[in-house]
C-alpha cells in the first residue's frame, strides 16, 4: 500500500482475529519543500500471521521514498515466509528479525547493483559485521560515468535511493512482537514509546552495510515481546508521530482536542472503517497545519470492542517450553524491563524535570535508557 492510500477493502474486515489499519501523510515540512513524502507502509495478513511494516527514509537523500516503500513492501512479503521457514510459532523473534535484516539488504544490493553499468562488486558479506570504508573489503568504490558524465557508483545509488530506518510488527498465535533498526514509534495497549535516533539525528540504517560505517554492528534490535493473549492494541509508526503524540492535548482549530496514538488504539472507528486513519492524520496534518514530518502509522488491534484481549491459547511444545518469546528477552521485550525512560539520547530529562511526558523514550541502537 502506498503511504497515503485508504486501507484497500481487502484489508479492512480485518482477519477473524485481528484488525488493521495504516495511514500515511506528508510532512508540513516536506510541503514547504516541495518534497514526496519519504515514508513507506505494508501489511500482509494470513489465518495465523499478521504482519504490518514501515519505512522512513532518510531526509537528505534525493529519492530516498524510493528505498522506503520497496523495504516496507520486502519485508512484508518476505518476513511471513521466513517465519514459515523457522517453524512459525516455533521461530525466536532475534532470528527472525536478523534473516529478515539479512534477506533485505541482499535486495537492496541487487537494486543499487542494477544501477551500475556492469554491476557492483559482491561485497565480501551481506552480514552485519561492518564493511571497509569503500563498501567493499579491499579496494575502492565501484565507480562509472553514465552518458552525460555524471559519476555513478554503489555509494551514490545507496545515499540517493535506499536509506531508510525500519519497523516491523508481527503478530501470531502465541506472540506479538516487533523489531527494527533506526528510530520510529510503538505502542503495546497505549503504553507508547519514541526510539530516539542517537546524536546529530543520525539513525541507523540498513543499508550502510553496503557501503560501510566503522564502529557499527547494523543488526536489528527485537524492541518489543508479549504473549499473544494479552495484545489490546499495537502501534508502530516513523518518527513523525513523535509529534502527534507530544501535542495530543492541544486544541485543533475548531476546539477539539487533537488526540495521541490513544484515539486509534481505542476508538471504534477505526476498527468499523479503517480507511479513517488515514482521513484523521489528514486532518491534523494538513488541514491544521500539524505532523511537520512525514507521519506514518500502522495499528493492529486485538477482536472485541476496544481491542479487547482474547482468552489464553494452548502453547506449542516449543513456547510451552522456551517461552513464546524466547529469551534472552525480558517479559518486556526489551532487556532490562518496561520502557520508563524520561531521558533523551544525550541525557536530557524530555520533560524539563517538571511533568510527566506523554511517552517513553529509548535508544534506537541499543534498547536502553539513552
């Protein structure tokens, strides 16, 4: 689906089990700009599996919207097979997520490979451990001219096209779980957190791998792991709805209290109609000059009203024995316990020390209290 698409009808009756709802805007910012808006959004469903990503691309590459939308449309396809291929429930939420980053980046190579006349020298692995600087162990970057003169190499087809932060959200019989790497917004039952990206704004992003950035292990982190039974509602959005949430108790232009992630997570609407997600991003965003980012969201709600949690299921021998969310993680999924940071990435109190913020916030690289 692409970002600011309704739901298609296929999607929204939802499954027998599970709703879903995704929307997407352009930034404030990007308008003034004359800019695309650089998120992407996906969701693929089955009996047993849900699955709903997004993308975001980087702000300073020139078709970055490129890169996002075939990420978030790649792991949509590729994250239910590869949860096929581990066993389904039996699959631990950190492989899935590593051969998932793993497949991901091979195609994000074999698309800046098609740019170069040629090819681009296979780099000398697709895995997480850092490339050399020029991308590929033992030389410099591959580069040509095309018939206008203009250079074009590996590193520029990746900086232009293919840089974007990710998150990914699944949801089966036994667990809901979610993974990615940069920064983004998610949400477990109203519980909400904000993935800072570290200083300078520098997120990570998947496809450095190719090209390389020293001291960086880009692999991706598993942020968040429950028991299926206990989903109401789960949120993931990009950054841009850092914005919404922290101005949610402000009054729009016509006196109404603008709303957090809470109206989607708990509001009927959205479950009866979900194409009105995207309407009410509409709304805030353009409409009262709101979301100066790109805003995307995706909301996965739990069958009954208000996203009720359904009853408890049997467990596979696999869960019933290593837990549905295989450990290492904590019950939070985060190690270390729940998310309850107060603090920015350079240690900052984000609520002036004075009140309480309407979020959590962690670090996007390590899952911790930044």
């Amino acid at each position: 689906m692409s970002p600011g698409a309704q739901t298609p009808p296929a999607l929204e009756a939802g499954q027998a089990r599970l709703a879903v709802a995704a929307g997407s805007v352009v930034g404030r910012e990007h308008v003034r700009l004359g800019r695309p808006n650089q998120d992407g959004v996906a969701v693929h469903f089955e009996d047993d599996l849900m699955v709903a990503a997004v993308t975001d691309g980087c702000s300073s590459g020139r078709y970055s919207e490129v890169g996002a939308r075939l990420g978030a449309a790649h792991l949509a396809a590729w994250v239910p097979e590869l949860w096929r291929r581990q066993g389904g429930t039996a699959a631990a939420p950190a492989d899935l997520a590593r051969e998932a980053a793993d497949a991901l980046v091979a195609y994000l190579y074999s698309v800046a490979s098609g740019l170069i006349p040629g090819g681009a020298p296979v780099p000398s692995t697709l895995s997480a451990t850092p490339f050399s600087p020029s991308g590929v162990e033992g030389g410099p970057p591959t580069t040509h001219r095309n018939a206008r003169g203009e250079h074009s190499s590996l590193t520029g087809g990746v900086a232009d096209y293919l840089l974007f932060s990710f998150l990914c959200a699944v949801v089966d019989d036994e667990r809901a779980f979610v993974f990615g790497l940069g920064d983004g917004v998610y949400s477990l039952n109203g519980d909400v957190t904000v993935l800072d990206p570290g200083p300078e704004n520098a997120p990570d992003y998947l496809a450095y791998r190719l090209v390389g950035v020293r001291g960086r292990v880009l692999q991706p982190r598993v942020h968040l792991c429950v028991p299926r039974a206990q989903l109401r509602s789960l949120a993931i959005g990009t950054d841009g709805l850092a914005d919404l949430v922290g101005r949610a108790s402000e009054p729009l232009r016509d006196g109404t209290l603008q709303g957090g992630l809470d109206q989607f997570e708990q509001g009927e609407l959205y479950l009866r109609n979900p194409s009105q997600l995207h309407k009410r991003l509409t709304v805030i965003g353009e409409v009262n000059r709101r979301l100066p980012d790109d805003t995307t969201l995706a909301l996965i709600r739990g069958e009954g009203q208000g996203g009720a949690a359904r009853p408890e299921s049997p467990l596979s021998p696999y869960a019933a024995s290593h837990g549905p969310c295989a450990a290492p993680l904590s019950p939070s999924g985060v190690e270390g316990g729940p998310s309850t940071s107060l603090r920015s990435a350079r240690g900052e109190r984000t609520d002036g020390g004075s009140s309480t913020p309407p979020y959590s916030v962690r670090s996007a690289r390590t899952g911790s209290e930044p």
